[in-house]
C-alpha cells in the first residue's frame, strides 16, 4: 500500500477497543494476569504481551508497530525526546574500549554526550566531516562499531552518502545509525539505503504541533534485542498520552510534510534572490552535489532551512529576528507554526562560513504572508542600518 494510505490506517484496532477509531491513551502499571501461567507466559515475552506499563500498553504498541512499518524494520523502541533516543542507542552499541565515527554536522548535543559521556564509559569519538561517502572505510579501526550520521546535518544541512557509507561500513559488519529527524521516513528510509538504525526525533514532525516530545529507534534482529533490552533495564517508557498524541500526528504527517515542503521550496527561492542572503541551505538547492543526493535517496523535502547572509550584516542578525512577526523565536522544530533562530555550527565544518546563519522553520502558513515578513524584515534593516548591503 501507498504512503499515505498506510499512514491512516497503520497501529489502529477498531474491533479491539469497541469501535473506536483511536487506539485509546491506555494508562497502566500494573497489568492483570487471569493465572500463575498467563503470568509466567507474559514475564518470558514482557514485550509481545501485557506485562507491566513500563514495558509498553497497547498504545505505545500500535505506535511502536506503526513506526517499524513507516521505517521497514522489524520493531521500533520508544525514547522520551529524540535525544534520549540517540543516547540510548549510542549507550546500547558502544561498550568501554570501543570506538565510535560521528558525523562533524551532527545535532550538537550529540557532540556533547560523545565527548562528556561516552567518554567517561572509555568510548573514544572521532568526528567525520560530512561528505565523506565511502571514504569512512579508511577510518574505521578493529574496535570501531558504529557509524553515527546525520542528513542533512544539524544547521549546515550538508547531505551524507548513506548508501556510500553504508556499503564501506557492512563490508567490515559495522552497523550506521543515522538520524533522519529532518525527512521523517515519508520523505527518507535509511534502512532502506543500508543503515542499520534510523532515529527520528519525534518531537518534531511527528509530534508535528509543538505540544510533546518522543524519540524513536527502529531497525531489525539482534540490534532490536539490544535496544529494547538496553531501554527496558535503564527504565525508558514513554507516557500513554504522548503515544497517543504522536499517532494522531502521525495520520497528518504527509499532508503536513507535503504543505511544509511547497512553502519551504517557496521561501527558499525568494531568498535566493536577495541582496542579503549569501548562500540558502536546503538540500534541494545548496549545491549540485547535495542536491543529486537529495533527489537519489529522498521523496521530498522538509520545512527547514538555513540561510547565510551577507558578513555586512553579522551586527544586525539580532535586529532583523526581532523585527519578525511571523517567525517566531525558539528551539526545535516541526510544529505547524514558522520559527527563526541565529545559528552557530561547530568550528570544525570544512564548510566555511563568512556572514551569519540563521535557521527556518517554514510552518503552515501561507508562503506569500512569510515572504511578506521576511521582506519588510530586510526593508527595515535597510531603512535603518548602514551596515545594510544595499548601501
Ligand atoms: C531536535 C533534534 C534532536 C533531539 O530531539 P529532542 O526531542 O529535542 O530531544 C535530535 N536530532 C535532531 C536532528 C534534532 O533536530
């Protein structure tokens, strides 16, 4: 079946739950056993039956169904936020003595749990720079055992070579994990690509509304043991409500990716035509490269997107966000709603950056209106600064 047809019908049980087309928030700790034997039967499979609330209830099963089948793998682990996933994952690979690649682009709290936590467990980092493709092969050591990407990097949206990367990886048996928070499977299945694991930071497109936060993990076999074995002894769970409330965003998430996409693409291009704006980073027109790799591996693109403007204005970034009002400021992403924030990547990007980034949210709004705002936000810098370009 199509995307979208999965995506309304995916983890619902009408005839289980009296008709109802929801899966209902299925609140629980302690669950019932009728005997001493449906008991003993359910603590040898505490994650296929009812056994107890941390291990799941029927809505974090339809959920955890619904996003295995959106990803093509064989089961999905529930994290809290999508950074509690990406440690989670990370801390169930990475044993003391071993050694992990990450990419240079990657979400910076990433960064952060490498050289703070990890390392403190005797897990060495080495960070990749992003458009390295199948030349990870000559980074990976004996005790390398993960490969950590992300496309497109966090703020800098360079594009990996996940087939690439995965192909040298495989080869060696070393599994890539790749946060894919910012296509979401509708737009991009690593596993598909020869990944291993796919991360989504729900809280963002799947969640979708800026009201919760929830972090997934799927992929296939022994790595799926792992995983949920990892989470269930560290105590993971997420709440029956913000189940609920990611599979209710889940049903809207094509549609929504869809109308994301159309107003990014709008944005985008105006951008590109004006004075201020150096360079636009959208992975379906940052550079031919990236782009090719976009236009091979993904279905479309999402409602991000970074800008850099011309160095004159690097005093004037502060005024210009505080002048929209439209774009609203605040961390994360993929609410309906637009948001715009300054952004600083880490140093160590062979990409060089001369003027000031800033990141995009284009939410649901009409684009014109967007547009709109973003113009009379340089109008207004060129009215009032002579550091404006246009002078
Ligand atoms: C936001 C984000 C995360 C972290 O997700 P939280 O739910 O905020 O913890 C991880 N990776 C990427 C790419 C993100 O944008």
């Amino acid at each position: 079946m199509q995307l979208a047809t999965r995506l309304a019908h995916l983890g619902r049980d009408p005839e289980r739950f009296e008709g109802l087309v929801n899966v209902p928030p299925t609140r629980a700790s302690t669950i019932l056993h009728r005997n001493m034997a449906a008991f003993h039967a359910a603590a040898g499979d505490k994650h296929g039956q009812p056994y107890y609330g941390r291990y799941g209830t029927p809505v974090s099963k339809a959920l955890e169904a619904a996003c295995a089948d959106l990803d093509g793998g064989d089961g999905a682990v529930l994290y809290p936020s999508g950074l509690a996933a990406i440690a989670g994952v990370l801390g169930a690979i990475c044993d003391a003595g071993t050694h992990l690649l990450v990419v240079d682009s990657a979400y910076a709290p990433v960064r952060e749990f490498c050289e703070k936590e990890l390392a403190r467990r005797g897990v060495a980092t080495t960070f990749y720079p992003p458009g390295i493709g199948a030349g990870i092969a000559a980074l990976l050591r004996p005790e390398t055992v993960a490969v950590y990407c992300e496309t497109p990097g966090s703020l800098t949206f360079e594009m990996q070579d996940i087939p690439a990367i995965s192909a040298a990886a495989s080869r060696q048996g070393i599994p890539v994990v790749v946060d894919n928070t910012w296509a979401t499977p509708y737009f991009f299945c690593p596993l598909a690509k020869g990944a291993s694991i796919a991360i989504q930071a729900a809280t963002k497109y799947l969640m979708g509304h800026s009201d919760g936060m929830l972090g997934v993990a799927v992929t296939n076999g022994e790595l799926l043991d792992k995983l949920r074995r990892h989470a269930a002894l560290s105590g993971v769970m997420v709440s029956a409500d913000d189940c609920f409330t990611a599979l209710r965003g889940l049903r809207t998430l094509g549609v929504r990716l869809r109308r994301h996409q159309e107003g990014a693409t709008a944005v985008a291009h105006w951008l590109a035509g004006r004075p201020e704006v150096s360079r636009v980073l959208y992975p379906p027109m940052t550079n031919e490269e990236d782009r090719l790799i976009w236009e091979r591996d993904f279905q479309g693109a999402s409602g991000l997107l970074g800008i850099e403007l011309v160095p004159a204005l690097a005093g004037a970034i502060d005024e210009f966000v505080d002048s929209l009002q439209l774009f609203a400021i605040g961390v994360s992403w993929g609410g309906f709603e637009s948001l715009v924030l300054p952004s600083h990547p880490h140093r160590s990007l062979p990409q060089a950056f001369r003027g000031p980034l800033l990141r995009l949210h284009i939410g649901l709004e009409e684009p014109a209106d967007l547009i709109d705002d973003l113009e009379a936000g340089f109008e207004r810098l060129s009215a009032s600064s002579t550091r404006s370009p246009l002078r």
